[in-house]
C-alpha cells in the first residue's frame, strides 16, 4: 500500500506528494515553497536518505520508518509559527492512538508530549518533529513542519532511551501513521488558526505533555538550567521554576527530566 491522504485531510483540500526515497522531505518542501509551491502540501518517503533532525543533527531511519512533511505557506512572524510545532505533536499524538484503536488487543502505549517537539511512548522517544521556516520574497513565510516517527525501528545509540512502534508491541504501517496523522493534522491546524488559537493548542499540549511538574534540566549548547518545569507560556517558552526563586522562560534546548535531569546538574 502507499501513502494516501486520510478522508478529512483529503476533503479540507491538502495535497500529497509521495516519493519512493529522497534527501530529505523538509528539503523537499521549503524548495517547492521557494520555487513558488503554495501549500498546504504533505510531503511522505519510503525512504529517506539525508534526514535532518533539531540542531543540525542527522536523522536516521530505515525504510518502514515514517518520514513525512507538512509544507504550509502563511502571512505569519516566525514566533507565531514557531508554535505549530506544538500542533504537530498533538497531530501525531491523536494519529498514535488512532492506529493502536486499529489494533485494540495490543494495550496502547503511554504517548506523551515531550518539550519543545518529540512524542514520546513509555518514556522513550518515538518521534522528532523539525519545524523550520523561511520568508519568500512576498512577505509570507514558508513553513514546513517535518516529522519522524520509529514505525518499524529506533537508533540504539542516542543520547536518550528510544522506542518504536514495533518494540512496543503495535503492528502498525508507516501508510496507516501517516492516514492519520493527515487527518489530525488538518483538525489542529484548524484549531491553531494562524496563530489564533494558540491558547487552545496550549491547553490540550499541557494535558498530554510529559513532566511538568518534575525536576528538568535543559541545556543548549552555550550551558543550560535547572529546575521544575512548571508550564509553557503564551509563546509556547518552557518555564522552569528554579531554586532560586525565579521562573525563567526558555526559548530552546535539550530537556532531560527525573534522574537524567540530577545526572545533568551534577
Ligand atoms: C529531531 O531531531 O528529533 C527531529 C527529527 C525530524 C525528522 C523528520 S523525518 C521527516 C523530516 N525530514 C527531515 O529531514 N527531518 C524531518
């Protein structure tokens, strides 16, 4: 089976373009954008053999695996943008349980929302999501939202433990992942409304997200800090309470939460 759009995706008027290998879909995407690409396009690959992860890491991944890219064209500033990454993980979120509904005598895994972008399952990374922008000579932005999910294998040699769908049990198909993922793409695209509704993406996100509350240590490559997370804030900044007295907002990094975070601070 290929890829195909899901009946909502399909009737909200997105497009599919899907490759049997390429580079890299959010390559692919921002130079149809440039070369004049309107959008909303999803961009799909059986196999992908320049994937780019955050912070100009490699993204890695077998064929089986999905990797799959939203490109989306809007008369946007970049931090409104910048908050669609939180739309992508409540997208994959709601297409995971969607295909583990497909296989109800497998008991679900945990999914849960990991700062500022990965979905994780049973505590493991399960899913990158790179959200990269660009301005067009028009004035509007290009913005492609690329996402990454282990369908049928994780890397065994990151930095943190990670799963895919198949080591937890959940017989599902790159094909299926994506279905789904078009659909919920389309509902919460919908619900962000440019920007617009962003407080409703932030409340769902706080209802699925991993660790708040919890001892985190977020570093970028300059240092980094240490505290409690205790929310994101209206621009989708992580707030890490610190002992100290302060809650100080955080734009981007590396989080580690629990034993990782004391392993990180001392
Ligand atoms: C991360 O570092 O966690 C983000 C990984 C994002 C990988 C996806 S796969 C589809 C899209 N194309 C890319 O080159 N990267 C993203």
């Amino acid at each position: 089976m290929g890829f195909a759009l899901g009946p909502q995706a399909a009737g909200a008027g997105y497009r599919l373009m899907a490759f049997e290998r390429i580079g890299s879909t959010n390559s692919e995407a921002l130079a149809r954008a440039r070369a004049g690409e309107p959008g909303p396009l999803w961009l799909a690959t059986a196999e992908q053999t320049a994937g780019r992860g955050r912070r100009e890491r490699a993204w890695v991944a077998p064929r089986g695996n999905l990797a799959a890219s939203i490109l989306d064209v809007m008369d946007v500033k970049p931090g409104i943008a910048a908050t669609l990454g939180f739309v992508a993980g409540l997208a994959v979120h709601a297409a995971l349980r969607e295909v583990c509904t497909l296989a109800p005598e497998t008991p679900p895994p945990d999914f849960a929302l990991k700062w500022p972008n990965d979905v994780l399952a049973n505590g493991a990374k399960l899913v990158g999501i790179l959200l990269e922008a660009e301005a067009l000579p028009d004035g509007r932005l290009a913005v492609v939202a690329g996402i990454g999910v282990n369908v049928v294998a994780a890397p065994s040699d990151t930095p943190y433990p990670a799963a895919s769908l198949a080591s937890l049990g959940v017989a599902a198909s790159a094909e299926a992942v994506f279905a789904a993922l078009s659909d919920a793409w389309a509902e919460y695209r919908g619900i962000w409304d440019d920007g617009r509704g962003f407080a409703a993406i932030r409340v769902l996100w706080l209802k699925r997200a991993a660790g708040v509350g919890e001892a985190v240590s977020v570093r970028d490559g300059r240092g980094g800090i240490d505290g409690i997370f205790e929310t994101i804030d209206n621009t989708g900044c992580m707030i890490v309470a610190t002992s100290d007295g302060r809650r100080v907002p955080i734009a981007a990094g590396d989080v580690f939460f629990g034993t990782a975070a004391s392993a990180r601070a001392g």
